[in-house]
C-alpha cells in the first residue's frame, strides 16, 4: 500500500510539473548566464550575445586559415646595379658642386671675374634647392621613381656639356648657366636614396641601401 501510495504520488507530482512550468515566469538572465548555468560546463558557458559577435570572428579566422599561406616577395638582382648607378651620378653631381669655389682664385684670374662671381658657382646649388624641393617632391610622389631620375641624371648630364664648352675665358655666363643645370638636377637626385631603397630592396637591407645611396654623394663632395 505504501508503495502504490509512492508512485501514485510520484505520477501527480509529474503530471504537476509542466503545468507548473508553463506557469511559472521564463528564467531570468543573471550576469548574462542563466540560474544555475554557472555551475555546469564548467562555468564556461557564455553569454547570448557572444554567438553573433563569435561568427564574424569565426568567419575571419576561416579566412586566414584558408589564405594561410605566406606570401614572398622576391627581389630583383639588378637592385644592386641600380643603386651603384644612382650612387655614381649622385657622385658626379655633387663633385660638380664646389669644384670651381676649391681652385676660386684659379678660376677667377681664368675668366677674369671676381671671387664673389665665382662663389656664385657653389651657391646657386643652394639657391635652386629652396623652391624646387617641393616641386621634385611632388614629381617624385605622382610620377615615380623613373621620371625623376631620368630628369636628375639627364639634367647632370646636360650641366657637365655645356661646362665643357665654357672652357675659355669670357664664358663665364655660359659657365654659371650649366652650374644652374646641376643644380636643378641635384633637387631631384636628393630625394631619391630613400625612394631606391624602399622599392628595390627588402625590409631588412633598407637601411643599408640608404646609407650607401646617401654615400655616394658625400665621396663626390669630399672627391672635389
């Protein structure tokens, strides 16, 4: 009897609960777990809002894997030549610098002008670099590298010539014309080493390209 009274009991009390779960209020949300979740998993389950937060991430992290792969990039065996080249007309251009202002009272009884005319030489470099930079910059950002060192080293060029046709007296004129070649050209020749080693080289020899960039032009101002 104890026992049929047991279960009988047992029956309405199951028969009981889900209507006293439909009744009862839905669970409340207590830290973003629900009551009593702290204790299973471990603690770990999270919070409801975590799922759609969670797939974007998932969603990235699936894109990774799949573009794993590590991408290289190779560098050209002629970045060597192209720095050696730019380094000698960078060279060039600043020998031609102050080449007439170390021999002043040489050249000044040569073409028959005064110190202060032949000083002019040398300075007229940093008369042209103030209101050029900008422009050779602009040049340099919208252009590229190309074009830029096509016009320094054409310009260098182009100074070099005509000094070999002033080379008589009564030409100075002609003389400080093609010093004022030069010294638009070195506008555009200045800003190139950082340029050069930025595209030619990797990460780990940038500095070093810069340097020996940079070398070249203080070997052709020590050279005159």
């Amino acid at each position: 009897m104890v026992e049929d009274g047991g279960e009988e009991e047992a029956e309405g009390e199951s028969g009981e609960m889900p209507a006293a779960a439909a009744a009862a209020p839905p669970p409340q949300r207590c830290n973003g777990f629900l009551p009593g979740k702290e204790a299973e998993d471990g603690g770990r389950a999270a919070p409801a809002g975590d799922g759609e937060r969670a797939a974007p991430a998932a969603e990235a992290e699936a894109m990774l894997a799949a573009g794993g792969a590590r991408v290289e990039t190779r560098l050209s065996r002629r970045r060597l030549a192209v720095l050696a080249v730019f380094s000698c007309y960078s060279l060039v251009n600043a020998f031609q610098w102050i080449q007439y202002s170390i021999l002043s009272n040489v050249f000044a009884g040569f073409y028959g002008v005064s110190f202060t005319q032949i000083d002019w030489l040398s300075m007229v470099y940093m008369v042209a670099y103030v209101p050029l930079i900008l422009p050779a910059t602009w040049l340099l950002d919208t252009r590229g590298l190309r074009l830029t060192a096509l016009l320094g080293a054409g310009l260098n060029g182009l100074g070099a010539w005509l000094k070999c046709a002033s080379l008589a007296p009564g030409r100075y004129p002609l003389t400080l014309a093609a010093q004022a070649v030069c010294a638009v050209a070195q506008v555009f020749i200045l800003g190139l080493p950082s340029r050069i080693a930025s595209v030619w080289f990797g990460p780990t020899e940038v500095s070093t390209a810069c340097a020996v960039a940079v070398l070249g032009n203080q070997v052709g101002v020590e050279g005159s």
